[in-house]
C-alpha cells in the first residue's frame, strides 16, 4: 500500500472526525434558551432574565471550551497517524461517539446546577470527560505501540510528549469527577481550567 494512499485514508478519517466534532460543539448552543416575552411577567426584566441564565453561559463555555480542545488534540494524534486498521477506526468511532454524547450532560450540568440535584448532574458531566480521556488514551496508544500506525520519521520525543499528556489525563479529569460529589461549581471549573491547558499544552516542540 503506497504512502500516499495511506494518507489518503486516514484524510478521511480526520475529515469525517472534524463533521462531528463541528456538529458537536454547535449544538451546545441550543441548550441556551431565549427568555420568552410571557415569562418575563409584569414589570420583569428581560436584563435579569439573561443574567439567570448564568448557569447555560458556564456549562456553554465549559463544553465549548473542552471540544474544542479534543478537537485540537485529535488534530495533533492524526499529524503523525500515516496508517489505520479496523480496530482504530473503531477506537476512533468511540470517540466521536462520546463527544456527541457531551452536550446531553453539558445541557443538564446548566439545569441543575442550581438545584438540589447539582451533584448528580455535575457527576455525569464530568463522568463523561473521563470516558473521553480514556478514549482519548486508549486511541493513542493502540496507534503510537511500537509505532504501529504511526510515520516512520517521528521523533520519539513527540511520542513520548503525547504520551505523557494522555496518561495524566484521565487521572486530572477523574479528580473532577470526584470533587464534583463537593462543590459541583468547583468541579465544573476544574474542567474549564483542563481543557485550557491541554488545549495549549503538549504540542511537541522542535528546536
């Protein structure tokens, strides 16, 4: 199989990937609602009624924020993937699987944050990044093991880089997991804080 072809091919694969990824994070937006004129009610502000959809605004941006950074790391995976098989395409299905799963508990992360049941709803949010992380990890290492389906050319730095930041991953999303039984703001925040820094962190760098 020439190299070209096997370019080709996994093309398609990050090109399908980059669909769900973009349909993914659009629909996030619809769980913000628009204040209806007849709910505002005699005298009421439609300023205030924006303002208490704070909530949809935190878990918008937490989710937007989170895709996007898988989306830069999945980016980052396929510049040295030159080759797949059945069982990465199959890896990479779970993924994308999970990500389009992310905006049903984004959606109930923002109705219950302030309700007596925000633990529960913030457990399942942040559960599901941790499913995503080993998603994440186990799709990296079924490709880069023993260079498998990766270019022959890689730097073994670059490897070990992206290595590193998928083993901590699970690890830093599942101590969300476990302050969100605390403080569900405190665990959504966490998850804001990780997707910035792996959304800037581990790109290999080259003298």
């Amino acid at each position: 199989m020439s190299e070209a072809f096997e370019r080709k091919e996994t093309g398609r694969i990050e090109a399908f990937s980059d669909g769900v990824f973009a349909i993914a994070i659009t629909l996030l937006v619809l769980a913000i609602k628009v204040p209806k004129a007849s709910d505002l009610g005699a005298g009421g502000s439609l300023l205030s009624a924006l303002l208490a959809l704070w909530p949809h605004y935190l878990a918008f941006v937490t989710s937007f924020a989170t895709i996007l950074a898988m989306w830069v790391n999945h980016h980052r995976i396929f510049t040295f993937v030159q080759r797949s098989d059945h069982f990465f395409l199959y890896w990479n299905g779970l993924l994308l699987l999970l990500i389009t799963f992310l905006p049903f508990p984004t959606t109930l992360l923002a109705e219950y944050l302030l309700h007596s049941e925000a633990k529960v709803a913030g457990a399942a949010f942040a559960g599901t990044l941790v499913a995503i992380a080993l998603t994440f990890k186990g799709l990296w290492h079924y490709a880069a093991k023993n260079v498998r389906l990766l270019t022959r050319s890689i730097d073994p730095k670059d490897v070990e880089q992206i290595t590193k930041q998928h083993r901590y991953g699970p690890i830093l999303y599942f101590t969300a997991f476990a302050v969100s039984f605390v403080s569900t703001e405190m665990s959504a925040g966490l998850c804001l804080c990780l997707a910035v820094f792996f959304g800037f962190k581990g790109w290999p760098t080259r003298d």
